[in-house]
C-alpha cells in the first residue's frame, strides 16, 4: 500500500518536499487523542521480550531513529507512535545555520539508498534547547540529541562551539552524541582522529557535568564507516580510555565504487553522504569490528542500511545493543517499525537466547 502510494506520489516529489510533507502529516496526527492511540497501537505494538536496557536508560525496544529526520525535535511524539524506541534527534550546532543550497537530497531508487548533503539545516542549540524544554511529552520515549559544529566556526574552535551547545541541550537529553562524522561539513571528519577527538570529547564530557549534576548524562560518538580499520581500533580504544558510554556505526557513506550501484550515474556522482542499502555491509563490518575490541565494556549502536528485522538481528547478535534507521523507513513507510518489531521478536524466540541482552555480540563472541 505503502509502496504504491510511494510511486504514486512521493516518487514523482522533490524528496525534500515529500520529506516535509510526511513529517506536517506525522505531527498532525499526534495532535489528535483518538487517532494517536489508535496508530501507535497499530504501528508501535510493545513486546515484553524486546525490552531494551542501554547506558542506564530503559527503553520498550531496541529500534530507533537515526539521526537527522527529526533535526529540531519537532516530531518527538510522532516519530515515537511509529513504533521508534528511541528518537535522535539533531544534528544540532552551537549557532543556527541554512545548510547547504538545495538541491541537497537524492533518491537512488534502485539501489534503495538516499544521497544526502544537507549541511546540518538546524534552528541551532538555543532554540532546540527552548523546545525540548517545553515540550509536553505524549509518549514517554528515550530522546538522544546529537550535536555537531557549526559551518563558519573554523576547525581549531570546533570544542567550543560543541561545548555551547552540550552546555544549553545536556539537561533535556537522555543521552548526548558528539557527531565528527557528516560528510558534509568541511573537515568535520578531521576531528575523528584521536588527537582531535581526545580533548574534543573531554571538554564535551564535562561540560555536561557542569551543566548537569543530578545525573551522568550518557555520552557517545558517532562514526563515519570511511575510517580505515586501525582508525576504528583507534576510537574504540580512546572510547574505553575516557570511559565513553557508546558508540555509533555508523554514518553515512563518501564512498560509491565497489558497492554495486545501479542508479543513474548522474544521481551517484552527487557529492554528499550515501545511506541505505548499500552501506549495509561496511556498517556490519565496522560494528563486528568495534565489538571485538570493545566487548560489553561500552555500548554499540548499530546504524546503516538496516532495511529488516533480519537485518537488525543481524547487528545485534554482531554487538549492537541498539539498532536505528533512517533510509529504509523513506522506502518503506509508517509499517516499517511495525515489521522489525515483530521479526525480532519472533527471532528471540526461536533463538537459544533468553533474552536481547544475552544475544548481543553473539555471533563476535563464537567466532573468537
Ligand atoms: C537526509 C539525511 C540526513 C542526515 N542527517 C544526519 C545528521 O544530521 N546527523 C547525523 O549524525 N546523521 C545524519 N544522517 C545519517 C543517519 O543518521 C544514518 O547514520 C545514516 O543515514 C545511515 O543509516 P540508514 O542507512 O538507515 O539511513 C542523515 C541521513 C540522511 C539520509
């Protein structure tokens, strides 16, 4: 049904518009009691099995939203009724800023993947600040905030402009996500390497202290799949030494050759970050690869062309504690956290796991 009305109508929109369009939809319908219910019981359906605990927070399931489809956390509650576990939301820079001259988002269609170089459009940390702090919850839902550095402050400066938006968005997150991985602002993926992202990451760390102190604010960081291996070694490594709380794996994709793409050349040569399906195995790859350095001393986020329950099975028995998407849900619809639900649960239960926790890193644990 889905998929008909997709290449009826959102196929033949811009994909931005049809972006803006399903999201004015998905925020009207939370407004209303009775349909609100009514959808989330349908889309959202709560298994006791897939209860999910992950850096001290509880959560009703292991699926969320990745960031960047909620980047001013204007559709908390809605992206919840869909059946997201989790919503994270950003990214969010210190100041606000336009992003990049449209057109800044393609459909590759054949290739189920998305090309994207949006430039962290956002209303900035002051005003998604005032948001979450007003916001009146529907649902109750794990929200993340993910933060990165703002265009024109230069690469030399980028802590501090981290550390401004840690200081007004730390209190009204559940869990805070330092992002050096977007493709698409200059350098931005400089600061993965560790002599950067060591004091980047401590100056965020206590800036979160500082300004929270009734609790630890959970703290991970977000990596592009381009890192070569030893890099990855690298940030799991400094990820343990300053006692980070997660990891995320990851984003989105500069590569194109090797990956099999069948869409129009002339899209695949769009400069910007490619998601969907063909990230899928070098995402996999780079999670085994984090949790057989980092094991359960840190949590992994899993996140890359996730398309299936079997997909998200996958990353967890490879040592996702939390899986999350974005591309496969522009394909597949208001159904799609309905489905990965469902297949989940029915994979635990056929599985010789007794619980999501325990199938975590399974398959990383009998290969060693
Ligand atoms: C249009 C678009 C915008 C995105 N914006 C952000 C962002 O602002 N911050 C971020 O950390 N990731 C961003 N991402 C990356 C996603 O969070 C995710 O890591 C990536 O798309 C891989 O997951 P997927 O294959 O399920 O889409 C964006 C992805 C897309 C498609």
């Amino acid at each position: 049904m889905y998929k008909l009305f997709f290449q009826l109508v959102f196929r033949r929109m811009d994909p931005e518009r049809a972006h803006h369009l399903a999201f004015r939809w998905i925020r009207l319908a939370v407004r209303v009691p009775g349909l609100r219910t009514f959808v989330a019981a349908l889309l959202a359906p709560r298994y006791e099995e897939l209860r999910t605990e992950a850096f001290g927070l509880r959560m009703h399931g292991p699926f969320g939203l990745a960031a960047g489809f909620d980047k001013n956390a204007t559709a908390v509650d809605g992206m919840s009724m869909l059946g997201f576990d989790h919503i994270e939301i950003g990214t969010v820079t210190g100041e606000a800023q336009p992003g990049n001259p449209r057109k800044r988002l393609f459909r590759l269609v054949p290739d189920r993947a998305l090309i994207n170089r949006m430039g962290f459009n956002n209303e900035g940390s002051a005003a998604v600040a005032e948001r979450l702090a007003s916001r009146t919850p529907v649902f109750r839902t794990v929200v993340g905030v993910n933060i990165g550095k703002t265009k024109v402050v230069p690469e030399a400066e980028a802590a501090a402009d981290y550390v401004k938006s840690t200081e007004r968005l730390a209190e009204h997150a559940d869990y805070l996500v330092v992002n050096v991985s977007s493709p698409n602002t200059p350098g931005l993926r400089n600061l993965q390497a560790t002599e950067s992202l060591r004091p980047l990451l401590t100056a965020v760390r206590e800036a979160a202290d500082r300004a929270v102190t009734s609790r630890r604010v959970p703290l991970l960081v977000k990596i592009a799949p381009d890192l070569a291996d030893e890099d990855v070694d690298a940030v799991a490594d400094l990820a343990v030494e300053l006692g980070l709380d997660g990891i995320i794996a990851t984003n989105t994709t500069i590569a194109r050759e090797g990956l099999g793409l069948k869409s129009e050349p002339s899209v695949v040569k769009e400069t910007g970050g490619l998601s969907g399906a063909p990230l899928k195995a070098r995402s996999l790859e780079v999670l085994r690869r984090l949790y057989a350095r980092v094991g359960d001393d840190i949590t992994l986020v899993g996140v890359g062309g996730i398309e299936s329950a079997e997909d998200a099975w996958q990353r967890i028995l490879a040592g996702a504690t939390l899986v999350q998407g974005y591309s496969a849900f522009v394909y597949q619809g208001p159904f799609w956290g309905r489905a990965i639900h469902k297949g989940l649960a029915a994979r635990l239960r056929t599985s010789p796991y007794a619980t999501l926790a325990d199938a975590v890193g399974a398959d990383v644990r009998k290969a060693a």
